[in-house]
C-alpha cells in the first residue's frame, strides 16, 4: 500500500499536469538553473524540488524548463518522442505557446538526442545581425552519465569539462560543430535527464 | 586610450536618499495615499496608464507618486514593469459600439440617437482658478441625477452613412496585428503599428503634430465626428475553454475625425476618417492621435507627403517619450573619453589654422 | 455515463460565461467571501495564481482591423475539486486570491446542487451590485444629455 495517493491519482485523466506550485518563484529559480548550465558548460545542474511530476515522456526537469522559458510569442517544435496530446495540453493549458508545424519556425524544440542529431540544420540558427533570435534545443536524454566520454571547452569551462551524455553520438558532434562553426550564429543546447541539465551553448567546442 | 571610471557609490547612494526625503516633502504635512492619488489625480493616472502602455489605474498612482508627479518617469516605471510579465493572451478587439458612455459628443451631427450627452468635462468651464478647493471642503460634490433609458448609442460614423459619403471601414481582418513591443519598429508600418504607436506616444508630441497638421502643415481640415468615453468589456478565448469569456473592463476615450478629400483618379470624393482610441479619459489626447492617424494616411489617398505629421518615419520614430527621454538624458552620462578626444582634434586643428596665418 | 449534446454545450457555455463575467467585474471580498468552509482539502491547484498581461485590442476606426492598444493585468488560476470538476479564472488586476477564489467558484457553479445555492447567495447580489452601480452611473451622465431647441427666426 502506498503511504501517500499519488499526485495525480484523484486526477481525472483529462486534467492537465499541475504547473509550478509558485509560478513566479519556481520559474525564477529554474531560469537560475538554466543560466548555471549555460555559463558552466557541461556542468550538472540539479533540478529536483522544481516540479515532482510531468506529463507523459517529458522528464519532470524537462517539463520544469518548458513552464520557465516558454510563453506566448515563443512556437515549440516537438520532438515525435514527446509529441503525446499531454504534453501538449501541458504546454497549452500553462504556456500558452504556439506548437511550430516546421522546425524552422521554432524558438525551442524538446526532442530526443537521435532527433536532434537528425533534424539539426533544420532550426533556425539566428542571423549575423539578430544572433538570439536561433532555437534553443531542450535535448532529453535518457541520462547525463554512463554515455559515450567527450571532452568539451570554451568560454565558462576552465580547462576542459568531461560530458557523458546519453545518445551523443560523433555524428551529433560532428554536425552540431557544423553549424555552429558559422559564429555568432548557432544553435543552444540544453541536455535533460530526469532531474538534472547541462548546457551547451553554440560557443562550445569539442575536444575530443 | 579607454578609462574606465569607477567611483561615486557613496554620492549615488546619497543623491537617492535625498530624492526621497525631497518626494515626501514636509512630514508636517500628510502622505498622499495611493487611492488620493487615483481617485483625485484621475487624468494624471490615466495619461499615465495610456501611455505606459497598461491598464492599471492603482500602479500608474503609485508611479506617479514614486515619479514625484513627472508623468514621464512614471510612464518609465510603468513600461519597466509590464515588462516582468508574461503575457497571457491577446483580448478580442474591443467593441465600442457597446460602451456604457460617460460622455459622447459630435461636432458634425447635432441629431445623434443616443443623444448628446456631456458628461464630465473641462468644456464650458470659465477657466477661472477655484479658491474654494484651497480650503477643505465641508462635503463632496453631488452629480445630478436623471432617469435613463437603455438608449443604444451607436458610432455616429456608422449610422450617418447611409449615402456612402463617409469612407468605410476596412472589412474587419483577423489578420494578427502587428506589435511593436515584440518586433522593432520597420518602415513602412501598417496602420496597426501607427495606432499602437500613436495610442503609447506622447500626448504632447502628438498634440502638437495635430496642431500643425490643422495650422496647414498638412493636409487636414478636421470635424470631430464623434468622441466617446466610457467603459467596455475587454474579453479573451482562453484555449482550455474555447469560448470568449470578459476578464474585466476598461474604461475608453474614442474619437473619429472626419476630414473632406476631394478625391484621386481612383477614389470618388468623399470624408475620410482618422481614429483615436487611448486607455482611460484622454480627451485631447485622442483627438490628436485621430487627426494625426489621418494625416499618415496621405499615401493611401494619393495626398503628396510634404509635412512632418505625415511622414510616418518621423512620427512613429519621436512620439515615444521613453525613448525620447532616454536618450536626451543619456547625454548626463560620462563622455569624458569622447569629449576628450574632440578636444584634442579642435586643439590640433586650431593650431593648424594659426600656422596657416 | 453522461452525454452531452451541443446544444448542451452552448447552452452550458452561455451560462459559464455569465457567471465568470460576474466574477471578474465584482470585488474580490465579495468572491472570497462566498468559498464554503471547509473545501481547502478538496481543492487541487491545477495552474496557481499568476498575474500576466492581456494585450488589449481595438479596431482600426472602430471597426476595421485590429490593432494592439496596450496590455491589462490579469491574474489566472486554475483548480480542480476532488469530483474532477475544474475550475478556471481570468480577472482583470493583479489580485491573485480574487483569481483563486473564481477559478473555485467556477468549479462550484458546475456542481448543479452548489449551483443552485451560489445562484441564490452570490449570483443575484453580485448582479444587482454590478446592474445598481451601472445605473447609478447612467443616471448621471443622463442629466448631462444635451436639449436642443431650435432658435425660430422671426421675419
């Protein structure tokens, strides 16, 4: 017997995925999080105590950035993985964002890491003028450690920083170096699993 | 070579302290409240709220007290505050044909259904300074009362066009608006980008591009078809309901300028319309922002472009006193390099010409 | 096992709307006042209160294109009571406890038998207040309607 009901027990199964219990707060403190990851490349960020449950096959760390950065004039692309009618009754019902048909319409995509290393040039990478105006790719994985060994570094990593991602292949390397080879334009990256990021933004390089 | 200047923390520090022992003034004297503000200083609040851009009488009371009563810097605090919102929803456009009017006046139709009806206004007032508001007054003022029908007041540019003599309005779209404060302002801007911009500009740049335009920079001869004030509905669709619920109301000034056209090898002749909608009673306001609204229109009516409130780049790029104001005073900040360097450049040249003599 | 029809719907939608207008145009006492007792374990938050902006738009002329006018606060909540019945709220200002309290009278008003309660208890008063400080309004500005009378010239 379980000592507690499960959150969404008493949840009819058409009812939307609880948001943030302090909407203000718990955003503030996950867009906190996201700036860690992004100024420490590679680095872990802990995530749990932002938001125990999430829809369907979104990783509550991940559900947690889509109520922090996503808004009304910011369209998702959804990865096929986490394209389920929950996450996007989730994202509708407390983002309110508009789900992008194409990729290159999008400002964030949640996706996997096999997707993402598919359809990468497909997103907007920004132009030399409006460089922020590129996707920000909230890349789920099924963990941060235990993956292929890579080093990585650049600004914000003294040195070199190992990253041990799940599902990052040479090929997600090779092309991501590709595009972002064309700085300042880029992509930016945030690698999820299930209670932790690490960011990797478009200024970051592989060593090995 | 680049300084970089450092120091001064102390005297910020100070300067600040200063600034709101001078805001409080006299402590012998009682501490506005906000609710003295919003309710007595109403006009102040409400150029305040249309012009910061938001809808919210009580904050724009306490940016005007916070401001010391300097509308401008209240209209910055304003603008830096909706900025730490996230938007909910767009509201449908609202209809101003159903307002619960305050005052609804025409200056070219003397016979209106609904009426002429006044309402609070500065008009026929003798201008002649008020000694009794020095003294505290034994009661509150009393508006007189009379019965009132559920008389439609329908637009008096609507109803009066039976003979298609007043141009139309474009087919309502539901194209998505254009909204400056998510895409920088391009030329040319669409009538919904010059609205929105007119609607946030500033009533005195707007007041006096309106008074040039009918002083004969411009092509304009104006009558006020209709101003309205009063309260509507401001309603959203929310997704997870699907249909349009009110989330509250709003309380409009709304002005149609009618101006004579003579017509254009592709147009017969006839009125033309400039529109005015603000946030809150901004009489003046909205009139000029009509008369102005017209004035830009010149190109869609074939009108040469001669006059500064015609040329929408030099409209729309100075009627935003945020931006005006910062950067007029960006010009307090330390330009010692820059300065430096002209001086070595006008020292060098001056001993250049004095060789030459 | 219900089945609604879209009749139903319409007819369940109007109703919505009216009472969800009421809510957003009443003070907020007034709204808070009327939670029942004792619900606090049976509300789930589903969105917590939140204040955000309505981009509030106008018409081009008044009735032409839209076009954007400038933004209103808003608070939003959303909660759901232990039957399922969910409860949504949309008030104009930055009162987040008037959103919480709407978005559960929202749920409560679904429940036929809190209905009929509410209808009586809140529903009625909040309409007359609302009908009452309208007319008021009305009145007054009635005694500012302007006569006419045509000045007949004597020849």
């Amino acid at each position: 017997m379980m000592p507690f009901p499960s959150p969404t027990a008493a949840l009819a199964p058409h009812l939307p995925s609880p948001g943030f219990a302090d909407p203000v707060r718990d955003a503030q403190r996950c867009f906190r999080k996201v700036l860690a990851a992004i100024s420490y490349p590679g680095r872990l960020q802990d995530m749990r105590g932002l938001l125990s449950i999430a829809p369907g096959p979104l990783h509550p760390a991940a559900a947690a950035l889509c109520l922090a950065l996503f808004d009304l004039d910011t369209p998702v692309w959804l990865g096929r993985s986490v394209d389920t009618p929950d996450v996007r009754q989730f994202l509708s019902f407390h983002c309110g964002c508009p789900v992008a048909a194409q990729p290159g319409e999008a400002a964030f995509a949640v996706l996997s890491a096999e997707e993402a290393t598919a359809l990468m040039e497909a997103f907007h990478v920004g132009t030399p003028e409006y460089p922020d105006r590129a996707a920000t790719l909230l890349i789920q994985t099924s963990a941060l450690a235990g993956g292929p060994a890579a080093e990585i570094a650049g600004p914000g990593i003294p040195g070199s920083q190992a990253i041990e991602a799940a599902g990052l292949t040479p090929e997600f390397w090779a092309r991501r170096g590709a595009i972002n080879a064309l700085f300042p334009t880029g992509l930016d990256m945030i690698l999820i699993d299930a209670q932790r990021i690490a960011g990797l933004p478009r200024t970051v390089r592989i060593e090995r | 070579m680049y300084v970089a200047v450092k120091g001064g923390e102390k005297a910020i520090d100070n300067a600040h302290a200063l600034l709101a022992e001078e805001r409080r003034g006299d402590p012998a004297v009682p501490e506005l409240s906000i609710a003295q503000i919003k309710e007595q200083m109403t006009l102040a609040v409400d150029r305040v709220m249309s012009e910061g851009s938001l809808y919210d009488a009580d904050l724009a009371a306490l940016a005007l007290k916070q401001a010391r009563g300097d509308a401008v810097e209240a209209i910055f605090l304003l603008r830096a505050y909706r900025t730490t919102l996230p938007r909910f929803a767009a509201s449908l456009p609202v209809d101003t044909a159903k307002m619960t009017i305050n005052r609804r006046i025409s200056a070219t139709f003397k016979d209106l259904p609904g009426g002429q009806v006044l309402g609070p206004t500065f008009d026929y007032t003798h201008r002649l300074l008020d000694f009794s508001l020095m003294a505290d007054a034994a009661e509150a003022p009393r508006a007189a009362a009379a019965p009132a029908d559920d008389a439609a007041m329908p637009r008096v540019v609507d109803i009066l066009n039976h003979e298609g003599l007043i141009e139309a309005d474009s087919a309502p779209a539901d194209a998505e608006p254009g909204d400056l404060t998510r895409e920088p302002l391009t030329f040319p801007a669409g009538r919904d980008l010059r609205l929105q911009n007119l609607a946030r500009g500033d009533e005195g740049f707007v007041l006096a591009l309106a008074y040039s335009s009918q002083r004969g920079f411009g092509n304009n001869h104006p009558f006020a078809g209709e101003i309205r004030l009063g309260g509507v509905e401001v309603e959203i669709v929310p997704e997870e309901l699907g249909f349009p619920i009110v989330i509250g109301e709003a309380e409009l000034t709304e002005c149609h300028m009618i101006t004579q056209f003579t017509g254009s090898k592709t147009q017969p002749p006839q009125f033309t319309r400039g529109y005015g909608l603000t946030f809150g009673r901004n009489e003046r306001k909205a009139m000029a922002m009509a008369i102005v609204d017209r004035s830009l229109r010149a190109g869609e009516f074939d009108e040469e472009r001669r006059f500064p409130a015609q040329d929408e780049e030099f409209v729309l790029g100075h009627s935003d006193n945020v931006e005006a104001s910062g950067f007029l005073q960006h010009l307090k900040l330390p330009h010692y390099v820059d300065f430096q360097g002209e001086l070595v450049n006008v020292r060098a040249l001056r001993a250049e010409a004095e060789t030459v003599r | 096992m219900t089945r609604c029809t879209a009749s139903d719907d319409a007819a369940n939608a109007a109703a919505r709307q009216g009472w969800m207008r009421l809510f957003a145009l009443s003070d907020a006492a007034a709204l808070e006042a009327a939670l029942p007792g004792g619900l606090a374990d049976e509300v789930r938050v589903l969105r917590a209160p939140e204040v955000g902006l309505v981009m509030v738009r106008g018409r081009t002329g008044g009735g032409g294109a839209p076009f954007n006018l400038g933004e209103m606060p808003v608070a939003r909540c959303s909660v759901a009571l232990a039957d399922g019945t969910v409860g949504h709220a949309y008030v104009a200002g930055r009162d987040r406890a008037k959103a919480r309290a709407a978005a559960i009278l929202d749920a409560l008003m679904q429940r036929p038998e809190a209905r009929a309660e509410l209808e009586r208890t809140l529903i009625a008063p909040l309409s007359a207040a609302l009908a009452a400080r309208r007319q008021a309004a009305a009145e007054k500005t009635a005694a500012t309607r302007v006569d006419f009378f045509t000045m007949v010239r004597g020849d």
